[in-house]
C-alpha cells in the first residue's frame, strides 16, 4: 500500500527529504507541512538578502513541490492546528524538519538589558519573517557589537553597513532598509572568544568585508599569525586548515587596507570573550576579556576593554524550537541518526544542530529516506484524507503551493530598482492577495 509521508517544515532539508523519498519508492505520498505560507525556510528568512543566487537553489525545490505526489500544505502550524501525535495516527512517516530558529541561549551579566537583541530575532527582521516584522528595534547608536564570528554574524554585520545602494538590488524588507539606512552606525564590532584559526566563517563570506563601498574592515595586524602551527591544524582538521590559510591572507589584506575617507568600519576583535553588558537600563558598552587560545579553548588573561555600543547581537548559534510529542536535548530532537522513534524521523539542524551549507542537509534526506524504508515496509495510514479533514474541522485555511506561486507572483510585481522581490512580511496581506 502507499505509504504517507508527512513533512514538517519546508526549508531545505524538507525539501531535500522529499526528493529522497520520491527517489526511494514510486509508491508514496509526501505532504509538506508549513508554519508559514510561504515555504522555504531558511533561504526566504535567514538567507541574506545581499546573497540572491544562493536563493536560486528554491527552483530546485519548486521543481520537487511540482510532483504529483507532493502536495504543499503552508499556513499550518504544528502545535496550533495539529499536534505531532495526531500527524502519527494520520501517517505512516513523520519527518521533522523545522530547523533551528530559536538563539542559542546568551547569559552574561546585562543580557536582559534593552538593547540586546538575539540575531534571530534580527535577521527575520530584516528579511521580512512575519514573528519579527513589528520588532521595535532602535538603531539610534553609532556603535553595534556583533558577539560571535561566523558567517551569521558576518552577514549581520554587512547588512548594517551596506548602503541603500549596495542593497537596492536585494529583498531587503523594506522597513529594515529605511532603519538601517536612516541609523547613525558607524562601528560595528564583531567579538571572537577566540583568534582568526577558529573563525567559523568562510573565505567568501569573509572577503566582501573587502569590497564594501563605505566600510573598511579593521583588523590588527598583531593577531594574524603567519602560518598555522601544527598542533592547531591537527586541531581544526584539514578541511577547516584550507579555510584558515585563505582567512589568514584575506585578513592579512584587511590590515594593509587605508579606512581614510571610509565612512564606517567593520571591527575584527579577535580573542575577546563578551564578559558583561554596560549600561543603566539600556545599553552602553559591552565589556570583554583579553583570551589566550589554549588546546583549542578560550582562557581569560585578566585583561579587560570596554567597546561602546548601544546595540548587542550575539550571533552564537541557534537551537532548534521544541516541539511538543518530541525528545528534546541540546537544543535538538534526541536521534539515533535521525531516527526519534519508528515512524519519527529528524532532518537538517533539528537533527544534527546548526551546521554546514545547504548541501548538507542532502544526506539528512537520504538518511531518513533509507530508514523509512527499512522501518515500514508497507503504508496503510489514511495520510492525507484525514489532514483535510482535520484542517476543515478547525477552521485552519490552507495555502497551496499554487496559491503560494500567485503570493510569490505579487511580491515580484512589487519589486523595484532590480529587486526579485519586495516581500510580503504579514501573514494577513500575503491571504489578501489571495482572498482579497
Ligand atoms: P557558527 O558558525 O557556529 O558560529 C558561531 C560563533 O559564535 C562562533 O564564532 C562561536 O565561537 C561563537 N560563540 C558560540 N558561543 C559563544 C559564546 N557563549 N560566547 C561567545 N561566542 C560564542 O554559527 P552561525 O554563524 O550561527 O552559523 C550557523 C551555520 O549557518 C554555519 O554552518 C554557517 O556556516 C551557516 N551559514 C552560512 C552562510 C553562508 O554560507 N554564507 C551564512 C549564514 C550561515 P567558538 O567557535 O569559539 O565557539
């Protein structure tokens, strides 16, 4: 009998699971479930608007949505109008894929001050997630500290000194363009605990801080090393020992670049660990320690600076949302390899945590497609029927995927200045264009 799939979340690694399953057997049906009306995860709302042909990989998953046995089902949420124990009794195979959307918890001294703003919450805001379209964020500082280097906070950090120039041709939602462009944000510091060997962000991500046309990126000479010691690279592993060595040239490169004439600038402070949040009720400064790297770990030297600042983004990572009906733990389901349970099944960051490119959620797909068929040999839930059913008994409004072509249609009729798009970030004006 046909076996019923029920996909929730449809960034890419639900996407990616769809396509191994549909590869797995001719024999299913796969019902991608979605929080939000518009599918896409990660690429519509934590992709950064700056980064267009990366988003291009959602054709790929347009194409896989398009199979008959795919049926889109956005505007559902799971918690609100159906729970994961109903979805089991419906399916013969639920696949989590939600992703990891929540901050990585951040607690020094002065964390719950106004003023500190988690770089989830940020990045919906500025590209346009309808939980963070009415954040009232003030930018009224010249100084910005960005807590974390990987290429999260790279891409936060570059957002806010591009000018409306440089993000014309993006999908920036437009209200976080007119804050960011209307801000006075001359500085923005980005805070590693440790040194530029253990930078996670990548060489690309890294070189545009090169090419900005107002900002100049700042790094001091003194903490670029000229080479990568061995115990360092036994340490980071050979893939990453590729990476550091094109770091360490590009970085080299930032410190012979002049910032005269530079409107803003982009601070690398390498080897300093946040210790606390300055300010009265809102912020201030942001104070760290000097560290020493030691067997791969921060160590505090006793040496302390304040960086002033008025904004805080810890962009240290992310954990995924828990979901009730599922083991939690680290900020993850609790798998074995994806697995939860017989018939459950985890993909993407809910699996494995925040990690890798969009590519790295392929594997996850195949994962779970394999064990699916390997555990259910034979469907035989109702799947589908009952899903309808269910959503008409509770007055849910589904939106097709067809319906979602006709939303994605508007928002590039709205575009201007060589845009793709101007998004929808309302809930409400995305249904009226289909309801009107
Ligand atoms: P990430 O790469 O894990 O970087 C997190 C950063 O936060 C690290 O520098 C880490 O330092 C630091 N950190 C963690 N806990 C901290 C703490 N308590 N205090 C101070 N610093 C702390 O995470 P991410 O930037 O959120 O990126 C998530 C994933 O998305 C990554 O795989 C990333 O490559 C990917 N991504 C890719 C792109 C792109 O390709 N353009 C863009 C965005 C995101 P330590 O190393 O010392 O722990």
């Amino acid at each position: 009998m046909t076996l019923s799939v029920a996909i929730v979340g449809s960034g890419p690694s639900g996407f990616y699971s769809a396509e191994s399953l549909l590869r797995s057997r001719e024999d299913v049906t796969i019902d991608i479930i979605e929080r939000l009306p518009t599918p896409y995860g990660l690429i519509r709302a934590g992709v950064a608007p700056d980064h267009a042909k990366t988003k291009n990989v959602a054709r790929a998953y347009e194409k896989i949505a398009s199979d008959p046995r795919v049926t889109y089902f956005g505007n559902v949420e799971v918690g609100r109008d159906i729970t994961i124990a109903e979805l089991r009794e419906m399916y013969d195979a639920v696949v989590l894929a939600t992703g990891a959307s929540v901050d990585k918890p951040f607690s020094i001294p002065g964390h719950d001050k106004e003023g500190v703003l988690g770089v989830a919450a940020f990045v919906g805001w500025y590209n346009g997630h309808p939980d963070f379209r009415d954040l009232n964020l003030n930018l009224d500082t010249e100084g910005v500290a960005v807590i974390g280097i990987g290429n999260v906070a790279i891409d936060v950090a570059r957002v806010l000194v591009k000018t409306p120039a440089e993000m014309a041709a993006t999908d920036l939602a437009d209200y976080a363009a007119a804050a960011v462009h209307a801000s006075p944000i001359k500085d923005v510091y980005m805070c590693g605990r440790r040194g530029p060997l253990q930078a996670q962000f990548t060489n690309v991500e890294l070189r545009e801080m090169g090419q900005l046309d107002v900002a100049a990126p700042i790094v001091d000479a003194a903490q670029i090393p000229d080479d990568i010691p061995p115990e360092v690279a036994d340490e980071i592993g050979e893939r990453n020992v590729r990476v550091a060595q094109r770091n360490l040239a590009t970085l080299r490169e930032f410190t012979e670049i002049d910032p005269t004439g530079k409107d803003k600038r982009v601070h690398f402070r390498f080897f300093s660990n946040p210790v606390e949040i300055l300010g009265g009720d809102r912020v201030e400064g942001l104070r760290v320690e000097k560290t020493e790297v030691v067997d791969g770990r921060a160590v505090g030297t006793g040496e302390f600076s304040d960086i002033p600042c008025g904004l805080v983004i810890p962009a240290i990572g992310y954990y995924s949302e828990p979901i009730d009906g599922v083991p939690f733990e680290d900020g993850r389901a609790r798998n074995q390899d994806g697995r939860i349970d017989v018939g459950l099944y985890a993909v993407g960051w809910i699996k494995r945590g925040p990690s890798g490119v969009i590519g790295s959620n392929k594997p996850d797909g195949d994962a779970a497609a394999a064990q699916i068929l390997e555990d259910l040999p034979e469907g035989g839930k109702p799947g589908q029927a009952a899903l309808t059913q269910h959503l008409a008994g509770n007055g849910a409004r589904p939106i097709s995927f067809e319906e979602w072509k006709r939303i994605e249609a508007a928002e590039e009729a709205n575009a201007t200045d060589g845009a793709p798009r101007r998004k929808y970030s309302r809930v409400a004006d995305m249904l009226a264009v289909l309801d009107g």
